[in-house]
C-alpha cells in the first residue's frame, strides 16, 4: 500500500484520488498512519462482508438460543472485558 503525508495528499489530491482507484492509498501525519482512503467499490465490498459476517453472528445466536445454549448476561460481559469471547 502506498503511504503518504498528509501534506502530499493536499497537495497532490487529484493524483491521490486516481491512485486510490487502484489500491488503497494510506496517509500519515508525522510519521504515523492517521487513515486509509479506499475507491468506492474497496468501501462497498468490505461493507458487505461486514454486512454478512454480522448476519452469519446473528444467525448463529439465533441457532443458539433455540438449542438452549445461553450465557449469563454477567458471565458474557466478563469474558468480553478480558478478551476470551469469540
């Protein structure tokens, strides 16, 4: 992925903007990553697979609850807190 500072992304923005038509383009600011721009379709396509993964989440809870594999709400909130839930 290509990097630039935020000052060549001001500076150069049409060009950016072609580039991004074509892979990810990342800016920096002092030497840190501050955001990725993505072309539309890259947006679109991470969005549906968002979109999808959620409703794979929810299909499977919904399995869940109808086998009568629950989690008490603390015990849920717990394991979310310390990082073991999946």
């Amino acid at each position: 992925m290509e990097t630039l500072t935020a000052n060549q992304a001001k500076t150069q923005f049409g060009d950016m903007l072609l580039k991004v038509q074509r892979a990810p383009v990342q800016i920096s600011r002092n030497g840190k990553p501050v955001a990725v721009l993505l072309s539309v379709e890259d947006y679109q396509a991470l969005e549906a697979i968002k979109l999808r993964l959620l409703q794979e989440k929810i299909e499977q809870a919904r399995a869940d609850i109808a086998a009568g594999k629950l989690v008490e709400g603390d015990a849920l909130f717990s394991s979310l807190l310390n990082g073991e839930f999946d």
